[in-house]
C-alpha cells in the first residue's frame, strides 16, 4: 500500500498531511496505515477506504487500486507481524512536524552567545523584512493589488512569509499615504465545510467590506438589498478618493461557492473603473483548487494571478546574515559555515516530502533548537554536528 498510495498523492500533487485533514485522523495515524497497513481504530476501514479514493478522485486521480489485497491488511487494534529487518522508519508526517515544531533560543542560549535578543523573532519594524529578488517581485505585485484593484493569490507553504507580506502592506499602506481600504474578514473559525467548521461565506466578506468602508451603515436584511447597498457604498467610497483590496488569509480553505462569488465581486466597477481588489493568501493545496484542470473554477482562474514565495534555496546566507545583522551580532559569531551547509542538507531536499523546506519558520526552529543544544553542551558556536543533532 505504501508506495502506491504515496506515488498517487505525488502524482496528485497533493500531501498527506492533506490526505489526513480529509479523512479527518491525525498525520501519525494515516502514517501507520502507510505504512504499516493499520486502519484507524474506532473508524470503519470501508468508510476509510471510500473517503480516500474520493480524495483521489477530487484530485483528478481516477484510480482506485491504491490498496493493498484484503487479506494484507491488519483489522484495527491488531498488532503487525514483525518485518524481517528492524523498522527505524517514522511516518513522513511525523518527521515533518518534527522539522517544523516550534522553537526559540532560550535564556541560556542568548547569555551563551552574548545575544542582546532572539534573532528569529518576528519582525516587528519594515527594515526587519527580508527582501531577495522573488520576495520583493511578490511584495510590488501585492502593492499592485491594493493600488490598481486587481485579483492575486499568493502561494507559500506554512512558515514561508505570507502573513509577514500582509502586515507589511498594511504598514507601507500607511506610511505613504495611501487612501486604502483594507479588508480582512475574520478566518478564525474557517473551514471548507460545516463538518470541520465554518465555510466563509460571500455574506461574510460583505459584511466585513461594510463594516469597514461604512461602519455606522446597517445593512440591509435582504440579500438583493445589501448586494445593491455594497455596490452603491463601494462607488461612493472610490469617487471619494478611496482604493479597496479584500485580504483573505487561509484561503485554501474557501469553499469553491465563495471562490466563485469572489470575481463576481470583481465585476462591481464604477463606470470603467474597478473599486475593488481581492489578495487570496494560501497553501499549496490552494494552488490545486485553482488548477486550470478544475472545471468548477474556470471563470476564477482566468482571471486571477497565481503568484508562490519560494523557499530560501539560493537565499539562505543572505537571509541568515540579514537576520542576524539586525540582531546586531556577526552571524560567524554564532554559526559556522559547515552548520549552514548542514542545515540546508537537512531542509532543502527533504526525502520524505520531495520539496524543500528552506522557509523561514522552519530554518528558524532548527537554528533555535541547535543554539539551545549548543549552549548545553558548552559549543563555542553552532557546528554542523550540533545542527544534525537536533
């Protein structure tokens, strides 16, 4: 079951972190079913089963055969014959939440280095942001966003920078002047369906655009009305001087219904003039909703530009020396140049997911993990030795 299962989700270009969120179990638990031909207990394997070939299907793989034969798999709760060689193996997504658990440099480590502060915190001034050449052409085109009301998703694995490109919109929004309009309707309780929560609904971004172009405004009870009361207050607010860009974070949570209903929003214009612009924030599994193959979005994906922050591959140093300068402490001070390579030999060709993982997040847990086991084993600096160690 295991490579086939796996080779279909790569061919899917899909996860199985994806596969598990779906089926509604834990990473480790579809891992043991992977790999070790485990169902989960407590849960029907015939329902297990339908729910993963519908996955496949909805993910253009039209291919059932994923499984192993019936009298390979072990019945849940069972025990699994020992293998003829000892297994060390983890399942992939338990090593992946290893790469990307939380960590920061704790106050040992920070006295150990004579840092005045934690280099990987979150930026907190513009001259924090890191900016190579691929960052700063999606940063303009966000700015481009906001300025010229157009529709832009922005693609990036968790950890990778979105949420720090937003702010930092807002921030520069701000400190030129801009007349914008900015819209975040509420993603706490996102879900695609109402079985793992709650779908954002186009009545939901209404009601966040009103809130914040026309605060004192009450809308209107019936649907045709507040649709007409969004279009007249949007037109007013543009002659007013004033641009509109809706921001929706976790966007590869949207429902296909409110995908649809964004470029109807679109479409408002006053005269020749479009009032609103739309910045979709998401993870990979957003670029598949919006795959040209996708038949229920193609009015969507015409219209839209599909933009990805890449990972750190051919940025690392820079990035590392950018952080630690505004830290105020020579990087060569804390970290050797053999821990860099080692670091992105761990991160940069990840076996077990067939990608790098050279994001910010995740490079900045792995280096906080290696300065803190450092200072505890009295290393004068991070070497490639303490990197492979944690």
């Amino acid at each position: 079951m295991s490579l086939r299962l796996m080779s279909l989700l790569r061919d899917a270009c899909t996860s199985q972190r994806a596969l598990a969120r779906h089926l509604g179990i834990c990473p480790s638990a579809l891992g043991s079913l992977i790999h070790r031909h485990q169902f989960p207990v407590r849960r029907n394997p015939d329902q297990v089963r339908a729910a993963i070939t519908d996955f496949l299907r909805a993910h253009g793989i039209d291919d059932a055969a994923w499984e192993v034969d019936e009298d390979e798999v072990e019945p849940p709760g069972s025990t699994p014959a020992a293998p003829d060689q000892p297994r060390h193996e983890m399942p992939t997504e338990e090593i992946d939440d290893m790469l990307l658990r939380k960590y920061r440099p704790d106050p040992d480590a920070l006295r150990h280095f004579s840092l005045p502060a934690d280099p990987f915190e979150d930026v907190q001034d513009i001259a924090d942001v890191f900016l190579s050449d691929d960052i700063r052409y999606v940063r303009e085109a966000l700015f481009g966003t906001a300025l010229h009301s157009r529709f832009l998703a922005i693609i990036g694995e968790s950890g990778s920078g979105k949420s720090t490109l937003r702010e930092e919109l807002i921030d520069r929004l701000r400190r030129e002047g801009r007349d914008v309009h900015v819209i975040e309707p509420s993603v706490l309780s996102m879900a695609e369906t109402e079985a793992k929560g709650r779908p954002l609904r186009v009545q939901d971004i209404t009601a966040a655009i009103m809130a914040t172009v026309a605060p004192t405004a009450p809308l209107k009870s019936s649907r045709e009305a507040r649709d007409r009361q969004l279009k007249q207050t949007l037109i007013e607010s543009h002659r007013a001087g004033f641009k509109h860009l809706v921001v929706i974070e976790e966007a590869h949570a949207l429902p296909t219904a409110t995908l649809n209903h964004l470029k109807r929003l679109l479409e408002i214009k006053d005269g020749l003039r479009k009032v609103l612009g739309i910045a979709l924030l998401g993870q990979p599994e957003l670029a598949l909703k919006l795959s040209e193959a996708n038949p229920h979005v193609r009015e969507v994906v015409q219209r839209i530009e599909i933009l990805t922050l890449p990972p750190l591959d051919n940025n690392l140093d820079d990035y590392l020396q950018h952080r630690f300068d505004r830290a105020g402490v020579p990087m060569a001070r804390v970290i050797e140049a053999s821990a860099i390579s080692a670091l992105r030999e761990r991160l940069a060709s990840s076996k077990q997911r067939g990608m790098s993982l050279l994001y910010p997040q995740a490079v900045h847990n792995v280096l906080a993990a290696a300065m803190n086991l450092a200072a505890q084993v009295r290393a004068p600096r991070v070497t490639a030795d303490v990197v492979r160690g944690v």
